[in-house]
C-alpha cells in the first residue's frame, strides 16, 4: 500500500515526500531555489530518474522539480485521479452481420493515462463504441481480450490459443474475424495463423495501429473501420492483414498473410505485400479486389485448425565471415530447425559447409530463404549454391524469411515424428506463402529523387 | 481529477450595459475601467536557431515548392473526463480533410507524425531559458513535453509538443506617454513547436504548407493585467523587445505573433489569435471589448423579454429533425425567385428554416462596426458546415431581401413563428445544411449565456470572425514519446554569465545620459537604438538632440529606401556637436546630408554646417538685407514681422549662427527707429 502512496517515486525523493508528509495527488505548495510552484504531485514514471517531482500545474503542464532545489513542501489539498474510459453501449442491430474481434494488446487495444503517461488497455465493444462510433454502422462485434501483450511477446503460446480461439469462433456462425495486434510482429501472427487455419470460410482479418487511439492523427480508427469492412462483409476469406495503403488517410490494402511485412519502424504505410501484390483496397465500405486468385467467402463451417507449433526453430541472418560454430552451437542446442537468411540467390560462404553438413546428420532441418526479401532463391546458378544444395539445405523459392520460420515450426509442431512430411509441407505453398510467378510490379520501391518518382508524387496522395 | 481552469471569466460580473458605443480614441482610461476591460497576451516568438524543435530539419527557410501531398483527418479523442471537447468535436463536425504540401528541403518524415520525435533541440531550450530568465520566472529544473491538442489540422500530430519553462515573473512596465509605471506580470513561459502555414480553406478542404512546422518558438503568456487598448500594444511591444534583447530571435514577417485575450465585466475570455503587428492590436481590442458588450445588451434584452433558451436535445450531437423549430424550407420555396436559393433548389440542395423564439430584431442589432448579431450565426455555418458560396443565408430581420412576403409568411407559418420570433433560411448541401441548422440552433442558446468562448480570426479592418470554439484546459497531455529532461544549474550559470542588457536598464541608462524617461523608452524600443549606442555621445544636451533627430530623420529615410546608416559616418558629426563646432540646430540638416550622400566623406559633408570664424559678418549682412525688403511690411504687427524675418535669415544660418544672437540683431535692425 505504501508503494502506491508514492508510486514511481525512489529516494532521494522519496524520503524527500516521506519528510515532509506528502504523497502523489497532493496538490502542493513547493518552496524551492528556483521560486515558488504549486500543482498536484503525479506519479513517477519508473523509468525516469529518481530526483525529480512531477507536478501537474493548473495549466495542465507537468513540470519536474529537483529534489535539492526544494525548501519546503506544503499540502495544500488531494485529489487523486481515477482514470476510467467511458463506455458506451454497442449497439446491435440483427440486420446486420456479427463479427469477432479478438483483442491481443498492442497500440490499438490501448490508450493513454493522460495524467501519468501509462498507457492503460483498451478494448472492451463499449470502449471502442466510445471512440469509433462508426463501427455500429458496419456490424455487430463481439469482442474477448485474449492477451494484453505488446506485438514482441507474441510467441508460439499465444498463437496456439487464438488459433483455437478464431476456429471455435468460425465454427460458432460469426461472419468475421477481427484481431487487433501490436503492429511489429503481426506479419508473423499473419503467417502463422494462415498455417494453422486452413480453409477458413471467413475473412480473418489482423488490424493494427501505428498511432495509438489518443492521437487525433490516430490510423486506428481508419483501421478499425475498414477492417470491420473486410470482416462482416468483404469477399476474401483468407487470413490477411489490413492496414493503411499510403500515409495520406484514403485507403486501406489487404495484404495475404502470407506475403506481408512491416517495412518501416513508424509510417503509417509500413505494411507491404512482397513479391506480388496485395488482395484488395478498402475505401469508403467497398472492398474492391485487385486480384481474382483469392478464397471467396463461403457459408459453410468446414475449418480446418492444426494448432501446433516446435519451438526449437530459428532463422539464422547470413553475413559474410560467419563461423561454422553458430551452426553447431544451434544443433547441440537441440534445434530442430534452421531457415537460413542466405546472400544474393541464396548464398553462404564455404567455412560453414561442414556445420551444415553435420547438422543435417544430426537431423537438423535447414532451408535457404533470401535476405534480399524480393525474388526466389535460386541455386543452379552458381556452384556454390549446387554445392549447399548438396549439403541437405533446401530451398524455399520466394517465401519471406519470418514466414518460413513461423511455418517450419507449425510443420514440425504438426509432424514432430516425421522429417519427411515436414519437407514436403514446407516445399509445397499452402497459403501463398511461396508463388509460381513474380509479376512485374511485385517489386516496387520506388526511388525517391529521381524525375519520375518526383512527377509521380505530384499526381498522388503520398 | 481535472486540472482546475483558469478562470476564464472577467471578474466583474455587471456589464457596464448604458455604456454607449464609441470609437478607438474617444474613450479614457476611466471609461476602459467602466466597461471592464481586461487584456492579456500570449506571444510566440520564433527562435533563431539551425534546425527544428524535434527533428534536425532546417528552421525558418519559407519555400513554396511542393515535392508531394498528405491528405490527413483529425479525430477529436475523448478527454480525460470522457467528454469530448467543444472545440474537438467542432471541428471533427466540420469533417475537413487537410492536406500538407510538402517540400523535402524543409520537411522529414517527423513533421508528417510518421516518425517519432528525435531528441530535443538543446540550443532552443538554451534560448528559451535564456527568455524565462529575463521575464524573471522560475525556472522549471525538469522539462516535461507535452502534448497540446490542435483539431483545427494547423499540425499534422493532432498535438502541438510543448514544455513549460518557467513561471510567475514579472518585469517593469513604463511608458510615461500613457501613464503606464508598474509591473506587467508573466505567468509562463513555454516552448514549443511551430504550426503550419495555411494556404486556403475552402468548404471542406483546407491546405497547409508544412516549411514552418516544428520551428522552435517561445510562447509568453502574461497576466490579464492590460487595462486599455494601448496597455495591450505597449505590452506586446515590450514582450518583443525583451525576446529580442537576447539576440537569438528571428525577426520580420511571422516572426513573432500574438494571440490576445479580452473580456469585459460580464464577459469572459476571447481570444483573439494570430495578430501580426503590434499596430493592429489597439483597434482589434477595442472592437472587440464593444462585440462583447453588444452580445451582453441581447443576453439582457433576451431575459427583458423573458425568453427561455432553446431546449437543445443531448448536448452538441443532436440531430435537427428532433427539433420543433427547424424545418425543411425547400417545399415552400419551389416559386422562389431569389437566384441563391433558386439555384441551390436546382441543385437538389437542402434548404431549411430555423426559428428563433423571442429573436426577433435582434439579428440585426449591431455587434462591430458594420456588423450585427445575424454576422455571429453566418460565421459559425461558414467555419462548422463549411459553407462557402455566399450568401448561404437570409433571416427575417431583413425582409425585403431574398423572399418575398407570401413566402416568408409561408416559412413563418410553417415553422409557427410570430412577430417576436426571428427565422433563418440557410440553404447548401443536405449534410451541411443539417449541421448549419445545428449550429443555429446551438449559437441561439448561447446568446442567453452571453459571450461564448471562442477563438477568434483579426480581419485588418479591426473586426474578427469566429474561428474555433476555445478549448477547454483538458487538452494537454504528457508526450510518451520524449523523456523528461533535466535543466542542469550549469546552463543556467552559463545563461546568467552572458545576459544582454535588459530593456529597462537600457533606459535608465539613457535616463543617466540625459534623455526623459519618454525620450529613453521610445529610443530603447527603436531600430535605432544600437546606432546611438554606438555613437555613444559624451553630454546630456548631445544626447537628447541625437535622440530626437534620430527619431525623426531614420523612418523618414528608410520610407524613402534608404538604407538605415551606419555608426561609421556619423561620428564625426557627434563629435563635432559635442566640441560645438556644429551648432545643435544644425543636427538634423546635417544628418540627412550624411545619409543622402554616403559617397561623400563626412569631412565634406560637414564642412557646411561648421561654425566659421564670419558668422557674425554673415548675420550682419543677411539682417541688413532683410531690413531693406522689411521696409514694404510696416503695415504688419511686430510678431509677424519678426517670425517673418526669422524665416528668411534662419536657414542660411541654421547651424551655424546662434538663434539668439539672429533674434537681438533683428529687433535692432527692424524696430530701431521705433525704438528711438
């Protein structure tokens, strides 16, 4: 109890307010060195250092006061704040379709604590009722907090419960699936999920956010509504991820699950299909495919869930003077797996050639995806890929180097007893994970400067 | 818990409502005093440093190419209470889309809210400390940025990030030419990020350039202490040339912008945004102290006649159709002959009538110069529904505009209003009508509060329109993003070691040096005040006279395109009024020969005005010649003859001659007979 009296608050400071009697959401008269100031004493955050008071003026400004510079503390008044985001009733109207949304965590199932900085979760249908009242318009949601964990500490245990989870919920009768994520790993959550769940006869559709809820310039609400879209009543049952097209706030691309990736720390635009294009635009309620190779909605519950997953499985990023011992070190380890980050078409260099001999004795399965992210691994044309060929690694043609590691280990989670099958998993696309063709603009990364792209940006939203 | 506002009322609660209106210039100190005029400022000044606040773009380069657009939305957030603030939802109403030009030399992907902020520009919290210290403030010992919510699209975050510096300082406020000697208070000291530059806003698309956002600004913030219209320009001038005195502020155009808070008793504050030059400030205060006064005489008309406000279903977000006094005007006007509405029925528009119980007249009771009450109705349809194409509205008030009678009684009819009710016909898209009906709605309630809050736009000729609701102190919010930074004592020691001369020791300096207090406050503000500086001269009598000749030959020189003139040629000519080998008279004379002739060595341009060893021969001769010319003139009185005689000799003498001397040699050589 006394720790919430001063929380956040470590000495000097501590001892600071213990003296003279004061604790957080005292509102306070401080006689200082550098003058008089009076606020409520805030909490502190953890992570900042231990020497200063936060005092939130009536101005609404916070301001730090460093525990030498006071002469005195004076209480003058209390009031603590208790923060709550108001609810409101989600609406349900029959007439409409009724999706799922699971909540995980991340920036879009949280907001923030405007007093303390914490960011607090958020993600009850009133909570988003409260702030997206537009969903109402689109369908009914019902929603379950499965996790409450930021994008970087989604594992293999999450992943089996929302596999589980999303398959009860299909077979339930829902129209859709919505899953709000953190944003840095969903492209693996994407991925996995489109191992796990095959043949889905709904959307299941990963939204995120690349600026919290709290942030009028926020893309959550674009993204919860456009994903609410693909959901109740979009035509592409498929796990796929939905998220802003360009930064300017017009459309939202579904991208296959199996083929996106996060390329960028903070644009809102990070989400890109790699080596193809995506699915569909989104805008203003239409889905629109741009494509016709996709899984249509259908009204039957034929779900088929393989929840499993190894976790003795890693990618290991190839760079030039690699030592042969990272290799060993990973089987005495005991990993059952290995998708290599190759050079170039699919490369590494020949000090390692004996671990990976070895490694394949032992019964470690190694495939060769591509860190160049665009193209297929292709080892014919040079001898060195001939000679790695040889050595048992096994080619993954134009999977993305996070998606072969999520599905190697569901397929070995899947056959734990039999190499063979895993091979024959992981050659074989199952979910577009690894395409015959590469069209001409399933690589486009644009260059900035130059004449064309300059007269381009002149005619489009960037 | 809620932040406790500031209290945003005038302390007086008695509007001076007998209080006739009159013109900037007519009115006291006293008469201020009675109508319960209370200013304060806030004034942002841009600070001279190489980059932006929270990225390393380059500051203050103004650009008007266009690499690429963004087209962004703002979505008002709820604030802490759960509410959604009046000035947030206004402007989500509006439904804007906002589009940022942008220019790669002057803009990153931080501007644009697509990377998070970098650390903070230590130069600009130097700088800014720098500011606080001579505002004598308090200085913070731990900077927290936080975030400041702005829906109006002026920055692309949806948030200003701003820190606060410094606190409760004060600093002497004296001018002598309008009995101004006591402290002016600062409350707070701030620094922040720039806005955008808007560069059009029409219907519902506005555009701003992005060159501009994330410049380093301090943001000052006195007390409500300005008891007159001219109490607020002195005011932002001294703010200004405190800021200045450190050096290391921009300056010209855009530099430096103040917003102004105003009320009167009855009222509460209004802010007046964005005000370019000090200049425009009396007029705009006055007008809009009178605005307020007018908008208390309808509240208290509107209770003599004992009329209840417009009951208003669930706050803000109410929708018309559930309101009796609103209706859809289009099937009464299908005869209408008034091209506006004629072509917005063609249009397949919306038209709709509002009824406003107990309003009638009022729509056309005066509220600025040129303006009545029904401008403060337009001006919210215009901003919220995002009306452009005037007209967009009539109202009865002026009926013999517009419809005609048959269908002004028809709509009256229809909506069940009699003579003591006021009717608006306003007409555009059918959602934008709906929101205009609204906000109609809305603005007639609050004429029974008085003066509602609201941010206002200074047109140049003294009035202002609304420009947002003002918003409420639940807007500020930690910025997650940026850590806390600790002010070290070291950059405060270094800030106290190198302090520039503040304003009010500068004039008593000047005081010191012989000038009057006036004298040295006007010349401390001047453009010229380092030019006399540096020509330091060395006696009072000096001193006085190169003040006022600087003052009164330099704007006359620059109006003319000039250039504003070193301390280098003029030296001589000080040093020569101080030896008195140019007579003081002859300093502004000599003066312009200087300026006007740069390609001339002082030496010879001065060897004009040096007094010679024959003056007193030249006086002889020049009064002797106008003795002679006199001799027509005796029919003239004494004075006239005299002045007469002074303006033809003094200006082959000036300077050189004592005047004195020029005036006893007259008398002897004009009024000698007569004195025999």
């Amino acid at each position: 109890m006394s720790k919430d009296l001063y929380k956040g608050y470590r000495d000097p400071c501590l001892s600071l307010l213990k003296r003279h009697d004061v604790t957080v959401w005292c509102e306070l008269e401080a006689q200082t060195s550098r003058g008089e100031f009076h606020g409520l004493l805030l909490p502190r955050s953890e992570t900042a250092d231990p020497y200063h008071l936060v005092l939130k003026l009536d101005s609404g400004y916070n301001i730090g006061i460093r525990h030498d510079t006071v002469q005195n503390l004076k209480k003058v008044g209390y009031r603590e704040a208790n923060y709550k985001i108001p609810e409101q009733e989600f609406p349900r109207d029959p007439e409409k379709p009724t999706v799922r949304l699971f909540g995980t965590g991340g920036t879009i199932a949280s907001r923030l604590d405007y007093r303390t900085g914490a960011v607090i979760p958020a993600f009850s249908p009133g909570e988003l009722y409260g702030s997206v009242p537009e969903l109402a318009d689109i369908c009914n949601l019902d929603t379950e907090k499965l996790f409450g964990v930021f994008s970087e500490n989604m594992g293999p245990e999450q992943y089996l419960i929302l596999a589980e989870r999303i398959g009860e919920a299909i077979r339930e009768g829902y129209d859709g699936i919505m899953i709000g994520h953190g944003t840095d790993t969903m492209h693996h959550t994407s991925a996995v999920l489109s191992f796990m769940i095959q043949n889905t006869p709904v959307p299941i559709v990963m939204v995120g956010s690349q600026r919290s809820s709290d942030r009028p310039s926020s893309d959550a609400a674009q993204n919860l509504i456009n994903a609410a879209h693909a959901a109740s009543h979009g035509p592409i049952a498929e796990v796929v991820v939905c998220m802003f097209g360009p930064t300017s706030d017009r459309y939202n691309l579904l991208h296959r699950g199996t083929r996106v990736r996060k390329m960028h720390s903070s644009y809102r635009s990070t989400f890109r299909t790699l080596g193809d294009i995506p699915l569909a635009t989104i805008e203003d309620g239409f889905v629109n495919p741009i494509r016709e190779d996709f899984a249509p909605r259908r009204s039957d519950r034929d779900v088929l869930v393989q929840a499993a997953f190894e976790e003795k499985v890693t990618i290991v990023y190839y760079y030039p003077g690699m030592q042969p011992d990272v290799i060993d070190a990973l089987a005495e380890k005991g990993y059952k797996g290995i998708v290599i980050a190759g050079t170039g078409l699919g490369h590494v260099n020949r000090k390692i050639y004996p671990a990976l001999e070895r490694a394949n004795a032992a019964g470690v399965q190694v495939y060769m995806t591509l860190q160049t992210m665009w193209g297929f691994v292709q080892m014919y044309v040079y001898e060195t890929g001939r000679e790695i060929l040889e050595l048992g690694v096994v080619p993954l043609a134009n999977m993305i180097p996070d998606v072969a590691y999520v599905k190697l280990g569901w397929a070995l989670g899947v056959h734990p007893d039999d190499p063979e099958a895993v091979r024959r998993l992981m050659s074989t696309p199952i979910a577009g994970d690894m395409t015959d063709r590469e069209p001409h603009d399933g690589y486009l990364v644009l260059q900035g400067g130059v004449p064309e792209s300059a007269k381009f940006f002149t005619n489009v939203w960037k | 818990m809620s932040p406790r506002p500031p209290s945003d009322l005038n302390p007086r609660r008695d509007p001076a409502l007998d209080f006739p209106d009159r013109d900037l210039g007519e009115l006291s100190l006293e008469d201020y005093e009675q109508i319960g005029f209370l200013g304060g400022l806030e004034v942002h000044q841009q600070l001279d440093t190489r980059g932006k606040l929270f990225c390393r773009c380059p500051a203050g380069r103004r650009v008007t190419n266009v690499d690429a657009e963004v087209l962004r939305h703002m979505r008002p957030t709820l604030s802490e209470l759960g509410e959604y603030d009046a000035c947030a939802l206004m402007e989500f109403k509006t439904r804007k889309e906002i589009v940022y030009l942008l220019d790669r030399g002057t803009v990153c992907t931080y501007e644009i809210d697509d990377t998070p902020p970098f650390p903070i520009d230590l130069e600009a919290v130097k700088i800014g400390l720098e500011i606080g210290r001579l505002y004598g403030l308090n200085l913070a010992t731990e900077l927290h940025v936080m975030r400041k919510q702005y829906l109006d699209g002026s920055i692309p975050t949806g948030f200003q990030r701003t820190g606060m510096l410094g606190l409760t300082g004060e600093i002497p406020f004296r001018v002598p030419s309008l009995g101004i000697d006591r402290p002016l208070r600062i409350r707070q000291v701030s620094i922040e990020e720039d806005s955008c530059r808007e560069v059009s806003d029409l219907g519902h698309r506005i555009t701003f350039r992005t060159d501009r956002l994330g410049t380093p600004l301090t943001e000052v913030v006195t007390e409500p202490d300005l008891r007159t219209p001219f109490e607020v320009q002195a005011a932002g001038r001294l703010i200004a040339q405190v800021a200045r005195a450190t050096g290391k502020v921009k300056r010209g155009a855009g530099a430096a912008r103040q917003d102004v808070n105003i009320s009167v008793a009855g009222s509460r504050r209004i802010e007046l945004k964005g005000v370019g030059h000090h200049r425009r400030l009396p007029l705009l205060t006055h007008i809009e102290a009178f605005r307020q006064l007018n908008l208390l005489r309808i509240r208290e008309e509107l209770r003599n006649r004992g009329i209840e406000p417009p009951s208003l279903p669930d706050g803000r977000a109410f929708s018309w159709t559930t309101s009796p006094l609103v209706i859809e005007a289009s099937g009464h006007l299908r005869r209408c002959e008034y091209a506006p509405i004629k072509d917005a029925i063609d249009r397949q528009e919306r038209v709709v009538a509002v009824r406003l119980p107990g309003f009638s007249g009022l729509l056309s009771h005066r509220t600025q110069p040129g303006i009545t009450f029904a401008r403060e109705f337009s001006e919210r349809v215009r901003v919220i529904a995002c009306l452009t194409d005037r007209p967009f509205m009539i109202h009865s008030d002026v009926r013999d505009y517009g419809l005609d009678p048959t269908q002004w009684r028809a709509i009256h009819s229809a909506l069940e209003a009699d003579n003591e009710d006021a009717v608006i016909v306003v007409w555009g898209p059918a959602s934008d009508a709906d929101t205009a009906a609204r906000e109609i709605l809305i603005r007639a309630s609050e004429a029974h509060e008085g003066v509602p809050s609201e941010t206002r736009q200074p047109y140049l000729d003294g009035t202002s329109g609304f420009e947002r609701m003002l918003p409420g102190p639940d807007r500020m919010y930690p910025d997650t993003d940026t850590p806390p930074l600790p002010i070290e004592d070291g950059w405060l020691a270094e800030i106290e070691s190198r302090l520039p001369e503040l304003p009010w020791d500068r004039e008593n300096r000047y005081v010191e040096m012989g000038l009057s207090l006036g004298e040295a406050v006007e010349l401390g503000a001047s453009r010229w005040a380092e030019l006399f500086d540096d020509l330091s001269p060395a006696n009072k009598k000096v001193a006085r006279r190169l003040a006022h000749a600087l003052r009164k030959r330099i704007p006359h020189h620059s109006r003319l395109g000039r250039e504003a003139p070193t301390a280098e040629p003029i030296v001589p000519l000080v040093r020569a009024l101080e030896d008195e080998s140019i007579r003081l008279e002859a300093t502004e004379a000599a003066l312009d020969a200087l300026i006007e002739h740069p390609e001339k060595s002082a030496v010879e341009v001065l060897a004009s005005f040096k007094v010679t060893k024959t003056v007193h021969e030249e006086v002889e001769r020049l009064c002797g010649r106008v003795a002679e010319s006199a001799k027509d003139l005796t029919d003239r009185s004494r004075d006239v003859l005299m002045r007469w005689a002074m303006g033809e000799v003094m200006p082959h003498l000036l300077g050189k001659a004592d005047p004195m001397e020029v005036r006893q040699r007259l008398e002897t050589v004009l009024f000698a007979e007569e004195a025999a």
